[in-house]
C-alpha cells in the first residue's frame, strides 16, 4: 500500500466492470469468473474487479494489482484467487493488455479430450493456430485445480506461449487480447466456435472437416481486430441501458 | 399435529422458497422437483414446501415435516409425494442438511446407461467420486417410479450411501450438501457437468476424457463450500429483485 | 352456418388461447402449430384458434368445427388448413378431447429415421408404448406433406391408433389427452424427452438405454393425470400475468 | 453520388430494418450480418443498412446502392465490406428480391464438412434441392475469407447457381427469397433445419435419414410463399412492440 497508485479514468473502470457484465450476459461467465486489464498508465499493474460474480460488478469494484497479483488498494474487497493467472500473463506477454478467465460450459471438453480447438469460421480465426492444454497436474500433481500462486500462473503462462486462448483441463480457458474488446470478443468466440466445433464433429468426424488453415486464420483475425470494436458496441450498449453506466 | 413444531427465522423460510425460484429459473426444475432443508433447531425435523411448481413457491408455503416425512403443520396445503426421499437421506445421512430432487434434461441421461457420470471441471469435483444409480425396479419391481414411502426412501437412500448425488433411473436425481447453498449448488452443477460430458463424449468417445480423478475432486470440492456462497449471493439476489424477498 | 352453436364458457376460450401461447412459450410451436378442444358441450364439434401464430392468439379467435372439420362461425378469420388432423382424430377416437400438431425441432428427427422414440422418465411415461410414424407419401405419394383434407387426417389418425403422439415424416407430430391440460403437457413433454433420447443415444448408442418399460410407462402416465394440472398452474399463471385473461 | 436516387417508402425502410433486427432475435445474427432488399423502384439498386450490429439497425441506417456495390448515399455512414455479396446475387439472379447473409452457429458446421444439407421438415422445404458450398480458396487462395469485391461476389454467386441457400466455408451462409419475407423465414430456418439434421444424425448417422424428397421439397416450398406471411406478422409484431416502428 506504500506504492502511489495512478489514477484511471471513470470510463475505463465502466468498461471494465461492464465487459464482466457482457461476458456473463453472454454465457461465457456464471456465477464465476473475470476479466482483466493492463493499467493503460503502468503497463506494471493491472485492473480487475473484486472476487464476486462477474453479473454483479460495478466500476466501484475494481481494484488495481502489481504484477505479482498484489492488491494496492482492496481494501475490505476480496480478490479472486486465481488472479495469478493475470499477472503472469502480463509478464510474460507484453503484447497482451486484457485478459478473460472463464469457465464456460462448451469449451470445457476441449481441455479434457486430446483433440484440438480448429478455427470454425472467420470470427474463430484466433483459434487456427492452436489453443495449448494446460493440465496442472504436470508439475504440481494432485490440486484443487485453482491457479493460486505465482508458480502455477508462470506455468499455465508458458503452456499459453504466444497463443491467443489457452484451455484449462477440468477447469476452463483463458482467452488474451491487447485491448478488452478483443479479448472480450475471443472469449465469446471461442465459446462460439467450441458449440460449432462440437456439432461438426457429430456431423462428421474429427477427420474430415475443413476449418481455416493457418494462414487463413491469421488473415482473418486481423480483420477481427476491427469487428471486436463492432461486437463491443452492440454489448456495451446493453448493458449501459441496463445499469446507466 | 399434538407435537410442538420450533419456530422458524423468517429468513430461513424466504430462502428455502427463493432456492425453488433459483432452480426453476436456472432449469433444474420445470413444473416438478423440491428442495429441502434439514430444521435448522430440531435435527429431527425438516422443511420443504407444499406441492406445486417450484417457481410460484412462497415463504408461506413451506411446511415443516418429522423424518418419516409425516406434515405436521400442512394444515390445507398439498405434501409433495415424493417428500419420502428427504425424510430417509436426512436418517442415514446425519451430514446432509439440505437436498435437491429433481429432473433435469441434461441429467436424466445418465440415469439411463451404463457409464458413469465424472468431475469435468472444479465446480463439479462433487461428481469425481461418482453419482450411483438408484433403480427402483430392483426392489419394487413394476411401479409408477415415484419415491411415495419410507421404503423406497430408505432404498433410494441406500443406493446414494456417502455421495453428494444419486441419479434415479428414468426419473431424475438427488443432489445433497451440508447447507441449502450447497445442495443447489451441486444440483445446478450435476446439471452443467451433465451437459459437459455429453459433449466430450460426442467428440471424443468415452474412453480417453480426462476429467478429474478422485483426488483432484476432493480437494477440489473443498473449494466449493465457499464458491457455492458467491453463487448462492447472484443467484439469491435475482430472486430477490423479483419478488421482493 | 344454418346450424345453431352451442355457447362456450369464456373460460374455455380463454384457456385454449393460453394453450396456444403456453406452446410457443416453451417452444412446442413457434410461428405454426395448433391445440384444439373437443366441444364441452357438443361432443360432434370442436374448438380451435383461426389461422395465425399461436403466440398471438386470443380468446376471440376461436372457432367452432364440426369433425368435418368445416367451421361454423370463422366469418371473416382463416382456417388453418390442417384441421382435418384434428376433426379425423375426435371422429376415430372418442376418449381423446384435446390435440396439439406441432413441429418442434427435437421431435422432427424421430419421424425420419427409424428408431422409436421411448418413455425416457415418468413424465414421458406416455411415449412407453410407442408413438407411430405417419408417412404422407405410402398413400399420398408427392404431396406438399400437409393434412389438408379428410382423407389425410383418416390416414393420420390410423397411423395414431390408440396412441397418445404421432409422428409425421418430415413434418411434426400430434400429442393427444382426454383434457386440454393433458394434450398440452404430453406435447411439451414429447419435446422434452426427444432432447433427453438424443443426447443419451449420444452417450450409450441405442442399444444400451434402460428406459422406462411398458407397465412403468403405464403407471407412471396414470400420475401424469394430477401431474399436469400442476404444470398446467404454472404455465397458465405466466400468460395471464402477461396477458390478462 | 451524380445519379438522382428514387424515393423510397417509409415502411420498406422500417420492414428493412425490423428484418435485421428479427434476425438478431432469432438468433441467426449476433453482432454480424445483414439483410438487403432489391429498390421496389428501380431493380438496377438494393438498400441495405449501414455496417454495425443488425440490431441496433433503425430506418435511417438504409443505404441505396448500385448493383456494383457502390453507395450512392450513404454519406458519414460505413458500408458493409461484403455488400458485394448483395449486389452480384441481385445481378445473376432476376428471381431474387432479397438475400440475408448470417454466420449462425448450427449452420457452420454444413459447409466444413462433405455431407449435405437436406430439408428435414417441410419449413426448410427450399433446402430439398440442395445448398451448394462456395470455398473461397478455391478461386482465391489465402484470403481472410470475406466477400470483399465484386469477384469473389460473383464467384459466390456463381456457386449459388439457381438454389436458395449457399454455404460458405469457414464463414457462414446466404438465404435468398423474392421478398424480403422470403429471405428472413428461409435464413430462420435454414438455422432450424440445420439443428435439426444435426440432432438426426447423432440419432441415426447420415445413412438411415428420410428427409424430403426433392419433388416434396418443390411442393412444400410453395406452400411457404403465403407461410412466411404468417411467420413475418409474428416475428414483425414483436420488433415493432419493442421500439415503435
């Protein structure tokens, strides 16, 4: 508490509780769950609500964070656990500035089978050069599955690498950004994508679809770093006609 | 009706019938199901509601009955039949103090074959020591499937022994926790794992999943004593913004 | 128009309008679809909404038919154009009062190929004794797979027998009750329990379910008489919040 | 911007933009998408809305353009990058008065894989005689996968020959009708249809199935010329009750 905190603009503190709103509004978050955000002042912290449903977070939740997922200022506010998974990200990635922990219920399989996420369809293009498994087990055997300390958030980083969504066996997922719309947008697509994927291979088999190959898929994610900012519009305006903010 | 009924917090009363309105409005229960609590003051004793949909249950509707599931202040309200599958589990199972019956889609399933529900995330590490299956043709032979005396209590009761969840063939499931936030938890949770799993199955057979071995779900299920109370906060609250209690 | 109509109830018309409205509430019809009801008085004629999406259906639409199936007072609204369906049924099968021909989407793929549909829990008990596929084209040949007259809907109710659900090719299907209570909750729960049967062939394969036998199938549809007027409560209190009548 | 621009009436404009949003309600759009309709005026010009979520479309977002694509006002506002699909269909096929372009989640899966689509029901009749795959790799190689110019909408356009429904690899679909009540019912139910298949070949594989034949399909599609009438006032209904036009 002795480091002076920057100051962050009341809108990006809206945006933030509001992309908590939108993911679970969405299905990609329930009762659980968060996002996050580098501090667009100290590319050394970043911002996350308090440990509570995402559907209830109001900008008055947010609490900034040194990268080694100390809080600064929480007060009497609880801090989720597993915000390790954040601050070891950042580290490790300086081009990601937003980052989405979830445990949505159509991408769970993917990290319990050992067949790969593909890139569905053009929204999906993230997904075409991979999405790595982390299975804690490796180095830390038997768990409570939670990524609670920096050692499990390093490793779970390094399974990321340079992707940009990382699945959590029977656990959840991560999907990265470098700003909150785009890592808001590929954690409701990969959502998406996973419900697509799963009624491909139902139709079809694991063998013989045809989704965005590699280069496909990194021509087509570009694109989507203008839709994301398309998507946003249409989901942020929900809910300030909900909440007023 | 000559025994001297405790008085109960209104508190306790409001919950029990907003957990109705939480699994109706979470598609745990349709127009069927109920939830019980164990009587907070006489371990012998246990509240549940009168028989109707789930979803228009009120405080002034929950009755509070002995362990053989005899009413004892129903006055002219309705007892649900199936009230037996409380009374017998709260005997056997001195644990249990709040159950959940009911007769999800997703959950159904697994009542109906041979392969056996698992753990596929943390949220649902209750399921990692199995979720046996409670025939009633066994010992009953040919009946309408209903849970309508101590008998097919106790045999119910039997069946789940010392897990959390006991699936009913052709008919539902039970979901038990050490609190009215626990067992709706588990309840909703059976259901999003069921989900879960069918579509890990759909894309990689039942044979190489990897979901949460018995260890992993302990540990992992000792989170949840604590995470049910968040879910418990959002969910609790929605009723509360409708119905004003 | 020469024959002289027996009054209705407003309460009846005002029940089979909501019929119409519960339906597409819970997504047994969406912009087609239709219940009927036996005449309460005259048992030689029937009720049924005019021609338009059940959600829009109000007391003032319903029309009288004879088992014809020719109106007596539609004047200046339309007739759906399969009526004969219900007209051929009330004629061939006196114990039935209440029909719903509806095409939800998880019942269409049991009318096309060719495993039966099975009572997968008690509140489908009404499916353990089969529900019979009606092909259009064995005596029809090339038709736009409609009922849109009295030969069809003979055919269709053949096919029916003594069943309470048909199925139709490619098209939808018809659940049958001795009350507008019973046909309604028999129409949901057909639906209900195709997405159930889907997904445990999912898991199992066909060959593997346990489902419910006939003589359970039997008993537990004696219940489903009470069950549904319970169901029918709450279904019925939701339009009327919305509606007013 | 030379060329006097006809006039067009109010409620095409509003019919136009409630059909986006209708859409987005039924859950064939989500942030992405469009519907245009050929100038009741002046076949050689379509009107489409400007680029953002269909949803939030409104009258004023209608812009007019050529047959090329171009817009002839639509001043500070964006245009949609894949108009071109629009534009060249309108060229090709004369039969044609609208077209909706979608990315809906259960109709993906049908163009990465090699088995087709079929009519399973006859609402989805215009499916009986096939729905064409148009992979944009084949003409163009590596592309982001978007129908960005006045080629590759002529190359799809030249895949959808004279069918009412093309698929699009790793991207989506195009429904077209000779209204724009036709193009909206036939993209729904495209959507449905293709759920439907789905759930039918996880019950019965790809063999077995006994969807429409293709003279059914040509019959029952007659039919859906006054069914989308139907379809239209309900789904039209509930645009208008939320936002008054």
């Amino acid at each position: 508490m002795s480091r002076s905190i920057p100051d962050t603009e009341p809108s990006i503190l809206a945006d933030l509780a509001a992309a908590s709103r939108i993911l679970a509004k969405r299905g990609v978050v329930d009762a659980f769950g968060h996002v996050s955000l580098r501090h667009p002042v100290d590319s050394n912290l970043y911002l996350m609500p308090s440990a509570q449903a995402p559907a209830l977070t109001t900008p008055g939740d947010i609490i900034t964070y040194t990268l080694n997922s100390d809080a600064l200022n929480s007060g009497t506010r609880s801090n989720f656990i597993e915000r390790f998974i954040h601050g070891e990200i950042y580290k490790m990635r300086p081009d990601v500035n937003s980052i989405v922990h979830s445990h949505s219920a159509s991408v769970i399989p993917f990290g319990i089978i050992k067949k790969p996420m593909v890139g569905t369809f053009h929204n999906a293009a993230f997904l075409a050069n991979g999405a790595p498994i982390f299975d804690i087990r490796e180095k830390f055997g038997q768990t409570d599955m939670l990524v609670c300390d920096c050692a499990k958030g390093i490793a779970l980083a390094e399974t990321l690498e340079d992707k940009h969504v990382a699945l959590m066996r029977a656990h959840g997922s991560v999907a990265c950004g470098k700003n909150l719309q785009l890592s808001v947008f590929r954690a409701v697509y990969t959502e998406v994508s996973a419900r697509i994927q799963t009624a491909t291979v139902m139709l079809a088999g694991s063998d013989s679809i045809e989704p965005l190959d590699q280069e496909e898929g990194r021509l087509a994610d570009a694109v989507n770093d203008t839709a994301c900012k398309r998507a946003w519009r249409l989901w942020r305006n929900e809910i300030l006609m909900e909440v007023g903010w």
